[in-house]
C-alpha cells in the first residue's frame, strides 16, 4: 500500500519540469516563446512570440531589425535563466501540492 508521500512523491517525479527539455525547447523554438510557455510563463512567452512575429514583418522597412536585435539578447539572457526558471517552477509545484495534501 502506498503512503500519501509516496504517492505525493511519484505525482512530483511526473509533473515537474526539466532543464534538459526547458533547453532543448529554448534552442529549437526559443523565439516563438516554446521555453517559456513550457514553464507555464505564459505572458512572457507571447511577448517573445509577438517580437519574433512581428519583427519579422518589419524586416521589408527595416525596423525589424532592431526587434531581431532585441530578440537576440532576449534570448542570450535567458539561456542563462532558464536553470532558475525550471527551480522556481518545481519549488511552487512542491508548495502547490503540500498545500492541497495539508487541506486535505
């Protein structure tokens, strides 16, 4: 029979968050917001797609260019928050379920 932090520690191992794939996620759809919208930072990931986006369209009068630029280190500085990020998100998840179990 498993204990309700047994369970608690299984339902933990299946939810939380990795860095692995936050990268992965960050290399491969990084200025489409993929990284953030995966760590539930839903409001900067549409700002970074809106940048992306609308940068793009801006290229033929060659505004778009400072967007691109913007983007960049947008991008570049989250490559090196994205280990806080993915720590943050896991320890509210922790708080999240051990406030449920405790009103439990």
């Amino acid at each position: 029979m498993t204990t309700n932090s047994t369970m608690q520690s299984l339902q933990y191992d299946a939810i939380k968050k990795s860095v692995g794939v936050a990268y992965l996620l960050w290399f491969f759809t990084g200025a489409f917001g993929g990284h953030r919208f995966y760590l539930k930072k839903n409001g900067n990931a549409v700002g970074l797609l809106t940048l992306t986006i609308s940068s793009y369209l801006l290229i033929i009068v060659l505004v778009g260019f400072i967007g691109l630029i913007a983007l960049g280190i947008w991008l570049i500085v989250d490559a090196f928050l994205i280990p806080g990020m993915v720590q943050q998100y896991n320890l509210d998840l922790i708080n999240r379920m051990q406030s449920s179990s405790s009103v439990s």
